[in-house]
C-alpha cells in the first residue's frame, strides 16, 4: 500500500513506472469511492492536482481499491487542467481589465459569469462548455443594444468568449461528447455522460496488475463460461468486435469482486506477509512453501477479521488465504489464468505495462485480455523463477526456460529480457493439461481417428524408434505424452528433458517405474546442471529401458541417435523436434545437427502434426498430418531414394488421418520387422492388419462410451491404462485357446467388460 493511516486525505505522490510518469491520490478514509465520471468533486480536486503535474500519463485514486484511469482518460483531464491553467492563471481572466472597463454593473454580472465557469470547466467541463456558449449568445444580443461608444468593450468579452469556445471545442472530451448532443443522449448538468469517457480499472490494493472490468463496447457475446468452482470461480466471457479479427478473453476473478470489508483484511495481511518472504532456498520446495504460507494466512486473516469485527466463515477464509498466498508469493493473476483448460499460451510482452495479456485460447485461437499486468508483478516474477528454476536471468543470460507446477496445474515458461527483448521483461507461458493426454482424448479432439491410435498403439507395442515432429504449438508434447500411455507399465521408462513438460508425475501415479532426467537447456552456456547429451548417455547406464526425450535440440541428437542404434535395442525410443515434415526433420537432423545419415536410419517412425487452418484463416486446430516410416536401402538422399514412405496421410478434404496404398498392401517394412518376431503374425499380413484394427476399434469404442455415457473420465489416463491392460489379457488368454488374438474374439470380450467398467466410473 503506498500511502499509510496518518497520510493526508487527497495528498498525492509521483511515481514513475514503466517509463511513465503515475500520480497516486490518497483517498483513504474517504466516505465515498472516488471517480471521475460520478463526483464533481473529486474531479475538480484532479484537475488541480493536475495543473501542476500536466506530464502524468496513468492516475491512481488509492483506497481499499485503486481506481486507475489509463493515458487516454488523463489525457482529458489533463486538457481541461491546462485550459484551466491558461485562462485563470496565465490570463487571468478574471481581472477586471479582461473584462469591461466603465460599466461597474457589466463588472459584476461578468465576473460572476467568469468566475462560475472557473469553477464549473474543473468540476463538469461539459456542462461550462455549454454555459459559455450561453453567455455568447446573450453577448451578441447586448452587443446589438450597446450604444456605439460602449461596443469596443463589449467586443473585447465577446472574443474572449470565443476564444474559450475555441479553446474548449479542441478538447477531445468535447469533441466526442457532441455524438451525444446529436443522439439527445445529455441531460443539462447530469454527470451521466461522463460514463462514456472516464472508467477506471479496478484493482485490489494487495496487487498491482489492473483488470478491465467494463466489457467492451460495441462487442456481442460469443461464450460465457466458469473456471474453478465455489467461491474461487472466476467468470469469462469471450466477445467478438466488429472488424476485429482476434476474440476478447474478459475474465472477472474473485479477488476483484470482494466486499470492502474483505479487502481491508487482504491489504492489512499483505502488509503483515510481505515482511516475510521466503527465502532462496524455500523455493527449493515450492509446494511445501505454499502450504506453509497458506496457514499462516488463515491464522493471520482470522485473527485480523477477529479484530476489526469483521465475521469470516471458513469457506471465505479458504477463498481470502488463497488469494492472499497467490498474490504474496505466488503468482498473482496468472495462476488465475491458467486454472483455464481451454488455454494453451499466455503472452506477455513487453513493455509489460503497456500492453494486455494475450492468450490463445482452444476454441477461439489469439484473444486480446482485459488483464493489464505491472512493471512490479513483472520483475516479482522474474525474481520468483529465478529462485524455482536456479537458472539465471540477467543481461549475460537474457533467456530463461523452466516450469510452473502449482495444485492442478503445469505450464511451461519461456522469459526474455534486456538486451535480447531492448524493452525489458516478456513471458510465453505454455499451459500443460492436468491429466496426461491418451490416444482416446486424441480422437475425442480430432487430432487423430481411431484407426491411426490404433496403428500408434501396434508400434508402441512393438517397440519401434520414433520422431514426434510439428512446428510450434502443433501439440508434439501432449502427442508424446499420450504415446508414453500405450507403453506397458511392467517396462522401465527414462525420461530426459531440459525443461520439464511431459506428466512424468502423473504416468508415475499410475504405477509406472518411470525416471525423470532433468538436463541443461541448450540456451544455457553453463551451469550446474549436466549436459543433455551426457544425460542421454547417462540414461544407456541405468539399465535397460524404454527412452523418452523431452525434445531433440542441440548436440543431443548425436547421443539420442547413439541410444537409438545401440542402447534401446528392443525398447521404445521416442522424442519430439521441431519440423513440419519428414525430409525437413532429416534435414536439420542430418545438416544442422550434425548426425550422420547412417544413424539418422536407425528412425523407424516420424509422426508430424501440424495447425490446419479453417477456411477463413480465423482458427486453427491440431492435427496430425502424416505418418511416415524410414527405410533403410537408401544412401544419400531419402527423399529422392524412397527412404520416407508415408502410412497415414491427412486429407483435408474428409479432416481425416487415412491409410495409404503401401499401408493396405501390407508394404510396410516396419510393421514386417515387428510382425517377423511374433509368433502367427509372420508372413500372416492379415492377422497383423487385423490386429491394427482391433486396436483402433478399441480407440473408437472408450470414445462412444464416453459420449453415450457423458463421462469422459472414461477416456483419461487411469482407465485408458486399464483398458489396456483387459485387452492384453484377454489377447493373451485367446492366444492360448487358438494361437492367434483375432479381432472377433477379442472385440466382443472386452467390449462386454468396458460396458460393466464404464459404468463405475465417476465423472469428472
């Protein structure tokens, strides 16, 4: 809080923040909210105020809220102030000599004519701009009866009176406020007008980042929705702006909307908090830190409430302790953000002050935010991630990679900062979802059909290499995370990343013995952590298992490969690289990474996923457009040499992944080389093709069920795992009773088990 208890009523203080100069007026203790749309008051008391400082360009009213008005709101103060400043005290036109010389009688009726609009241009400039084109008119008419010796006089106030005419109509206030003079919309000397230009942005005093709470004009309502539940749901709405071709992403959280009491007891426990900010080493244990601190707000906010009188049950006291630990050491309104599954990025960019949140949201692609985040909350951050990461964000190091995991929720963090980003402070944020994504939620989302899961599923189970490629949000993380799910949970699984994105966690929950390698990013020169390509080489030491890396990036491609062609052997290989198709994949493999083309073979399987874009080029959805196998019989150029021959192929036509001539026929060369090490499926290009179908029919039935059911815990980790476990048994225990696990015998069965199954499951 700036300003404390003893701090005079309407004294103000300057700051500059974010290059700009802010003027914070104290109205604490105050018995009303101060604005400048609905008090003539306190918009005299900031004209005044600004008459001295005309170079503010953003205006605080500091109270249990802070009402903050933008640069384009100051910016009409600050004309009317400097009129103000001009006419009263540069010309002083309330001097008699301004006015009429011989007539004591004009004196007067002048003078309180001047001196009314002194006085009303601070409190309603509107209504003075009227009131003097009143007292033109009225001049005019005495300047036709004034005898000619007189009228020299008479002039002089009547040019006067223009000039503040002039002076007035070139104000944008009075410029736009004349739409509504023609839509008979302005009542004489009612303050409803005001609404249209001065709206503040409220904002808790216990944060800084300013929230647009007025949704904006002119815009229709696509989609109203809640995140969270109980006291802590947020709401947001998506609206569309005629010529606009983003969406706007309005969100309204608790701590926005709180009781003046309740604030009171937020900003007093900040107070109290702020003196106690964890430490370095605390952030070593984020959670446990936060659980901490979330105890101590509830005892603090208990016993504070207990004080001022103020009654608190214990579900309010849950929503206030966590919106106090979030905005103390946590982070603030971004946590709030990413509460939001449908989110997938959040951008902020610099100046951070200067510009809103942006975010690309599942359904509605890049929407602009109504969130306006601070030059403080930026830097807090900063310093937070710093210490979460133990990497280093300064001049000498100006990128900083690492994660956020808070309760439900990961994200991915990308920050940039002087000299690379010459404006300071910019974050990409990159939300995870909660659960692992499965192979049925792929197909629920159209990412893949069901036939393509089940091919996916086949050369999981047959322990195939693979490449996950796709350009920047093509969605390669939650592709790989989902194809770690088909990997049985009695195998080992390695996984290396520099930056922790797959839900290692979660599969771990599930019962697998999984083992999570954290390497160093390949944007770090030094630091404590080891190198990505000796994590992989470590990975060959620690025994026989299925490798999984985060993605392929640098020289770790050299050891990924080394792995791939003499550590895995019989297990799953599989990663993800940036690339929208196989020979760009070979290309930057084999050209810029350095690996030769011999080990670049040793890739059984490149799987790319790209955006596809709507007709209008307004959305984008996720989609995976090819699956391509990597022949061996080629030397120097696969592409030119039949080295990529693609399996599924994606026709946008029919928005579906499709099988290709060379899959039907049964060419290839891949599903031979599983096929040749099971028993019945040699030779047998049926049994092996009907095995791939079964598979994906497996897919296609969680997904009906699941809508039949309006149940979609059905397609998630837990019970897409125990899917797959009944269908290996059942598979196992047909094999025994007639050497092969056809799709007639097997389908029926465990469809008549996911019909008992599917119905114990809760919804989510």
């Amino acid at each position: 809080m700036l300003f404390k208890k003893d701090t005079p009523l309407y004294s103000y203080e300057i700051v500059r923040e974010g290059g700009v100069d802010v003027m914070y007026i104290n109205y604490l203790g105050a018995s009303f909210i101060p604005s400048l749309a609905d008090s003539p008051e306190v918009m005299s008391r900031t004209v005044d105020s600004l008459i001295e400082n005309p170079m503010i360009s953003k205006l605080v009213f500091v109270q249990q809220r802070n009402y903050v008005y933008d640069s384009a709101q100051v910016f009409m103060v600050v004309e009317i102030a400097q009129i103000y400043n001009q006419l009263i005290k540069q010309e002083k036109i309330l001097m008699p000599t301004r006015l009429v010389l011989d007539c004591q009688q004009c004196l007067g009726n002048k003078y309180n004519d001047m001196a009314y609009f002194a006085v009303a241009l601070k409190r309603d400039p509107i209504l003075a701009y009227h009131e003097v084109k009143r007292f033109w008119r009225e001049q005019k008419l005495t300047l036709e009866k004034t005898p000619p010796e007189f009228q020299v006089y008479e002039n002089n106030y009547l040019r006067l009176l223009e000039k503040i005419i002039h002076l007035l109509e070139g104000t944008k206030i009075i410029q736009e406020s004349k739409e509504e003079f023609l839509k008979e919309r302005y009542t004489f000397g009612r303050r409803d007008i005001y609404f249209k230009f001065f709206r503040a942005d409220v904002i808790p005093n216990f944060t800084f980042t300013r929230l647009v709470s007025a949704l904006p004009e002119d815009a229709e309502i696509v989609e109203q929705y809640e995140i969270a539940s109980g006291a802590e749901k947020s709401s947001v709405t998506i609206l569309k702006k005629k010529g606009d071709p983003k969406y706007h992403y309005h969100i309204l959280p608790p701590e926005y909307t709180l009781e003046e009491e309740y604030q009171l007891l937020l900003n007093q426990a900040r107070n109290v908090l702020i003196e106690h900010q964890p430490k370095a080493e605390e952030f070593l244990d984020f959670q446990r830190t936060r659980r901490v601190f979330s105890n101590i707000a509830r005892d603090l906010l208990q016993d504070l409430a207990n004080t001022n009188k103020i009654p608190l049950d214990y579900a309010k006291l849950e929503v206030l302790s966590n919106i106090l630990v979030r905005h103390t050491i946590g982070f603030g309104i971004l946590e709030v953000l990413l509460q939001d599954e449908l989110l997938q990025d959040i951008s902020l960019n610099a100046p951070i002050p200067l510009n809103p949140i942006f975010v690309r949201h599942g359904e509605y692609d890049e929407c602009e935010t109504n969130i306006r985040p601070s030059h403080e909350d930026a830097d807090s951050w900063a310093a937070k991630f710093r210490m979460l990461s133990g990497r280093p964000l300064d001049e000498a190091n100006p990128i900083l990679d690492t994660e956020l995991a808070i309760k439900n929720f990961r994200a991915r963090v990308a920050i940039i900062q002087q000299p690379l980003s010459p404006t300071g402070l910019a974050y990409a944020f990159r939300r995870h979802r909660e659960k692992p994504w499965t192979l049925p939620l792929m197909c629920n989302v159209g990412m893949i059909n069901p036939f393509a899961a089940g091919l996916l599923s086949f050369f999981i189970d047959g322990a195939r290499t693979m490449l996950v490629a796709g350009t920047r949000s093509a969605g390669k993380t939650s592709l790989l995370g989902s194809l770690m799910l088909e990997i049985m949970p009695k195998f080992r699984v390695l996984v290396v990343e520099d930056t922790l994105e797959l839900p290692v966690d979660s599969i771990r929950d599930l019962g697998y013995d999984i083992q999570r390698m954290k390497v160093r990013s390949a944007l770090l020169k030094t630091s404590a952590e080891v190198a990505a390509d000796e994590g992989i080489r470590t990975s060959l030491r620690l025994g026989d298992s299925c490798l999984i890396i985060g993605e392929v990036r640098s020289e770790e491609a050299k050891a990924l490969y080394e792995s791939m062609r003499i550590g895995a052997l019989a297990n799953v290989v599989a990663g993800t690289i940036h690339g929208g198709s196989p020979y760009s994949i070979f290309d930057r493999v084999v050209n810029d990474l350095g690996v030769p083309t011999t080990s670049f073979k040793a890739t059984d399987l490149i799987l790319v996923a790209n955006p596809i874009k709507s007709p209008s080029g307004g959305r984008a959805f996720r989609r995976a457009i090819s699956l391509t196998e990597v022949r061996k019989e080629w030397k120097n150029d696969p592409l030119e040499e039949r080295g990529f021959v693609d399996l599924l192929k994606y026709n946008v036509e029919t928005d579906q992944l499709e099988p290709t001539e060379d899959l039907i026929n049964g060419e290839s060369e891949t599903i031979k080389s599983i096929a040749s090490n099971v028993k019945g499926w040699a030779g047998n290009w049926d049994a092996v093709y009907d095995n791939i179908v079964l598979r994906g029919k497996m897919k296609e039935e969680l997904v009906k069920t699941a809508k039949e059911l309006a149940n979609n815990n059905i397609l998630e980790a837990r019970f897409n795992n125990l899917a797959n476990a009944t269908f290996y048994e059942i598979s196992e225990k047909i094999k025994q009773e007639v050497g092969l696990p056809s799709s007639d015998r097997v389908f029926p069965e465990w469809q008549k088990w996911l019909k008992k199954a599917a119905k114990r499951v809760k919804k989510i």
